[in-house]
C-alpha cells in the first residue's frame, strides 16, 4: 500500500463542518444542512410530564358516575378523569 491512500472523514466531523455557519459551502451543502437541523427538530423529544393520579375518591367517584359494569367503559371514563386532571 502505499502511504499517499486518504483517510475517510468521522462522520461527526463532516456533520460539524456542515452545520459550522463560518465554513464557506456549496449550495448542495446547505440543504444537506437544513435537512439535519430539520431532522434533528423533529428527533428531539418533549419533555415528559409528571404523571398525576386519582385520588381513590375520584377514582370511586368516577366509577360510581359511569353506571357501568363493563371494565372497558370505566376505563375510558377513569383515562377521561386524568386527562382533565393533566
């Protein structure tokens, strides 16, 4: 082999060098840009939210108002009493 053969370039330096503003680019180069930044908006995740139960009186309470014996039906109204409490 010999010693002229290139290097390739770590990914995470191409991808720095892409979205670095003071680096001159082709116009190829800024729509690779836009296209990560896009795609990085879209991956970050939200922040997630305190989870906040029922209190065993709502929970009663909410089982007692649907005037049901059907699980699938106390459920639903007990996921509606957490929502409004979220």
């Amino acid at each position: 082999m010999s010693s002229g053969a290139k290097q390739a370039t770590p990914h995470a330096l191409l991808i720095n060098e892409l979205l670095d503003s003071r680096v001159p680019k082709t116009e190829r180069e800024h729509a690779a840009a836009r296209e990560i930044e896009s795609i990085r908006a879209a991956l970050v995740t939200p922040p997630q939210r305190e989870w906040v139960s029922l209190t065993e009186e709502e929970m009663k309470q909410t089982c007692y108002e649907t005037f049901s014996f059907d699980p699938y039906v106390i459920a639903r109204a007990i996921e509606a009493k957490l929502k409004e409490s979220t």
